[in-house]
C-alpha cells in the first residue's frame, strides 16, 4: 500500500468468533481470513482534489483582497471628496477676501488720489512761496532797490493767502466729510 492508496472499508468481513476450538487441525482445510476489499485512488483524483482546494483557496485570497481594495478605495475617495470640499470652501472664503481686498484697494486709490489733489496744490504754492522768499532775501542787502524788496514781499504776502485759502478750503472739505459719515 503507498501513501495515495485508502483503504475503503465497509463491515469487517471476519468469521464469528467462536469460543470453540477448531475441529479440525487441518493445515490444508483452514482458510486464510477475509481480507477488506480496498479501493485504490488515483494519483490523478488526489492531484485534482488538491488542485482544486488550492485553486478555491486562492479565488477566496483573490476575492477578499478585492473587497479589501475596493472598500480602501472607497475610503480614500470619500476623503479625497471631503478634502476637495475643504478646498473648495477655501478658495470660496480667499475669492471674497480677494474681491473685498480689491475693492478697499480700489476705495484706497480713490482715496489716495483725492489726497495727491488736495496736496499738489499745496506743493505748488510751497515752491511759489520758496521762490518769493528767496528773491526777498536776494533783494533784502541792497539799499536802492526797496521798490524791488516791496514788490518781491508783495508776491510773497499773495503766496501766503492762497496757501491759507488752500487751507481753508481743505478744513471746508474736512468738516464735509465728517458731516457724511455723521449722518
């Protein structure tokens, strides 16, 4: 018998057993006792069978890493679609702060350029008052040109008025803003 033979047994086919000793002591006469008939199994059938378990074995290895994968992917892209709407909802809050930036930029520009109208004006009379002040001053050592010194202190007086005019006028503008953003 070799490692691939089984044995299939049905009932043991033994005589009964008797408490009486054998009439005869016939060499010749005994029988030899019943043998269980055995099956023999094929290499063939055993090979199968094992490749068979082995092929199930690896579909059910092939099956749950498939379900594993599949439930991984389905976890990855719900947090890819959460990171995405937190990204959405980022770029959503940094547009509005964009806009709301370039509109107070925008508000700013205004702003500044009321600014540098308001004060062009003031640099203008500034260089005009310079100018009238240092022909005084030129003028001013001579003894004979007081008629030039008069004049010269003349233009510098007008200068000095519309600065002050200038200064008005922007106190005017002042007290008007402060009224609209009272009201």
């Amino acid at each position: 018998m070799t490692e691939f033979d089984l044995p299939i047994t049905t009932a043991p086919i033994a005589p009964p057993a008797t408490t009486d000793p054998p009439a005869t002591t016939d060499p010749a006469s005994t029988d030899p006792p019943a043998t269980v008939p055995t099956r023999r199994v094929s290499r063939l059938l055993v090979a199968g069978l094992v490749v068979t378990a082995l092929a199930l074995g690896s579909a059910a290895y092939v099956q749950q890493t498939a379900s594993s994968d599949r439930d991984e992917s389905v976890r990855e892209r719900q947090q890819a679609t959460t990171q995405l709407h937190a990204q959405q909802a980022r770029t959503a809050a940094t547009e509005s702060a964009s806009r709301r930036a370039r509109a107070a930029a925008h508000d700013a520009t205004g702003q500044a350029t009321t600014v540098i109208e308001i004060a062009t004006p003031f640099v203008a009379l500034g260089d005009q008052g310079l100018e009238a002040e240092r022909a005084v001053q030129a003028i001013g050592p001579d003894p004979e040109a007081v008629d030039e010194y008069n004049v010269a202190v003349d233009r510098a007086n007008a200068v000095v008025d519309l600065y002050n005019a200038q200064v008005q006028a922007l106190l005017d503008r002042i007290d008007d803003l402060r009224g609209s953003l009272e009201a």
